[in-house]
C-alpha cells in the first residue's frame, strides 16, 4: 500500500494576517520606536505563579526596518532562547526572521529533515509570537522603558 503525502504549502494568506496582527500588537504595546531601546514588561502572575517578564529589545534600526529581540522569562532565569523579529514599516508587517539557536527561518521545510524542525516551522513561531505579545497585552502591569542616550 502507497501512501501519497501531501506537501506542505505554506498559507500566505494567514501567515500574512498574523504578520499584521503582530506588527499592530507590537505598536500598541511598545508605542514610538525613534527614542527607546529596550523594555521590559511583567507580566502577572495567575493562579500563584511566579511573575514573567517579557524583555523585547532593538537590534538593528534601518529606514524602512527594525529588528528586535523578544525574550520570555523572569529575575535572573531567561529560559527561552530569544527570538528576532522585524518589523517592516512600509508594509507594517512583523515576523519572526530567526532565533538564537538557528539562523534565518525559511517559508517551510521537508518534513522529515536533519534539523528537527516541522514544515511550518516559521508559520508557528509567529504564531507564538501573536500569543506572547496578546498575553503581553493582555496581562503586563509593569513596563520599564530603556531610552537611547543621546550624545
């Protein structure tokens, strides 16, 4: 018995919309990017949890881009590896273009491969991504802002 295994082919249509999302997310929560940094955000804890700080930084600042440095964890422990996001301007569209342990994400991957990675790898860290900056928005109570020193 053969079986024929579809492809994986990536929506563009929704990973598009989640680009958007992300991007609209990103400037409620962090506001004007011309004069700061860095922030941190706490978010609160439920059901007696430890509070969380979301850590999101710039990288790398260009005309039409931005790429930042979001990061999950809390006090001394920030136990996920952090994840770049740019942020396009022009299209006002933000995704997921890399992480600390892997290079630059593509479209999809065969599935198996020798990275371990799925065929919608980049489709769901954006996605994670969506439901980090939600939560963010959502259950941040406390925001420090880093602002850039200017010479």
């Amino acid at each position: 018995m053969t079986f024929n295994k579809r492809r994986y082919i990536p929506n563009l249509t929704r990973q598009m919309a989640v680009a958007e999302a992300n991007y609209h997310r990103l400037q409620r929560l962090l506001g004007e990017l011309t004069q700061l940094t860095a922030w941190q955000i706490t978010l609160q804890p439920m059901y007696g949890a430890p509070a969380t700080q979301l850590r999101i930084q710039i990288i790398e600042r260009f005309s039409y881009t931005t790429t930042l440095e979001v990061q999950l964890g809390g006090e001394m422990n920030w136990w996920h590896k952090p994840l770049h996001v740019r942020l396009y301007q022009d299209m006002r569209m933000a995704e997921v273009v890399k992480s600390a342990d892997y290079r630059q994400y593509r479209g999809s991957y065969g599935y198996p491969n020798n990275q371990g990675l799925v065929a919608d790898e980049k489709a769901q860290l954006n996605g994670y991504l969506a439901l980090l900056l939600q939560q963010a928005l959502q259950h941040g109570t406390q925001v420090q802002r880093q602002v850039k020193e200017t010479a």
